[in-house]
C-alpha cells in the first residue's frame, strides 16, 4: 500500500469516528426525553428487571421483586461513570423527598463491589445498592439499553409496568415529570 493510500484509509476512518461520535453524542447528550418503551421492550424489560437477584454490598441476595408494589427508579451506574456521579445526589435528594409516597430507587452498580461500596459511602446514597456484573447489563438491555452504556435509568410503576427509561443522565426535572404522576 503507497504512503497515499494509507493516508487517505486513516483520514477516511478518523472521520468516521468523528461522524460516529457526533451522532452518538447528539443520541446521548442532547435529547433529555426519557422515551416510552414500546409495549414489547417494557414488558420484557420490566419482566427482566423484575425476575433479576443482585448482592448488596454486604453480599446478601437482593430480588428485585421485593419492592414490587412501588414506583421503582431503577439506575445501572458506576462509579467511574461521570454521568453517573452528576445524577446520584439528585437521585439521594428524590430519596429523601418522595419515600414516604411510596418511591423506591434501586441502584445497579455494574463496578466492583468494594467500588460501589465505597462511592456509596462517599456519596451517601441513602437507598439500596444492588451490585451487578454482565448480567446487569444484559437486564438493561432487555429493557432497552441497546447501546449498553451507563447510567441507564428505568421507572417501573406500583403494578410493574416500565413506564419510561433514559440512557444517559436524567435531569431533575425530566425525572420529576415521569414519576410525579405515580406517586
């Protein structure tokens, strides 16, 4: 392969990484809508969700289905996870706000648990804590993390229906919407 030729193949391909990642960009950052799943993936995804059992930090088996019953925030994060780190203290002050209305937020750290545990304590997350491997990811997905990208955040309402998700970081004011009407 000439000089030229190899020049023109690794310009060719930086600009496709470029474009990739501007649409990806403009998918994730941009667009602050959580979408409604279509019925197929909420159904799946909150099946998924619903039948899934994860560690909490103290090592106990937690099933997700023990919160059945309330509206659930479900959030795949992780601790090196900059997105993830903007939204938890919102997450910690909607906690603290809307617990006694019946929400609940389940946290699914896809990190190591001593991780997790100890940006847990850092941060002072004041809900459960669930720690997840592949298998977390493979849930999101069901539910329709596609891209299996972090933070993903999942609302299931009190009768276990997936009423939203939003990959990407969740405003305060996107959330407020979605679940104000559960409660």
């Amino acid at each position: 392969m000439t000089k030229l030729r190899q020049v023109l193949l690794y310009t060719g391909v930086a600009i496709l990484a470029v474009a990739a990642g501007v649409l990806l960009r403009g998918q994730l950052g941009s667009n602050d809508v959580a979408s409604p799943p279509d019925a197929a993936v909420a159904t799946k995804g909150a099946e998924a969700i619903l039948a899934a059992s994860f560690p909490d930090l103290e090592g106990n088996i937690q099933p997700v289905s023990q919160w059945r019953g309330k509206v659930m925030v479900v959030n795949f994060w992780a601790s090196w996870c900059a997105p993830c780190r903007e939204e938890i203290p919102e997450f910690i002050s909607f906690q603290d706000k809307f617990r006694d209305k019946g929400l609940v937020f389940i946290g699914i750290a896809v990190d190591q648990k001593e991780r997790a545990a100890a940006f847990s304590k850092e941060m002072g997350i004041n809900y459960p804590v669930l720690v997840g491997d592949m298998k977390a990811m493979q849930i999101a997905g069901a539910a329709g993390n596609i891209q299996g990208a972090l933070p993903f955040t999942v609302v299931i309402d009190r009768n276990g229906k997936m009423i939203g998700s939003k990959l990407g970081r969740l405003s305060e004011s996107k959330l407020e919407s979605m679940i104000g009407p559960l409660l």
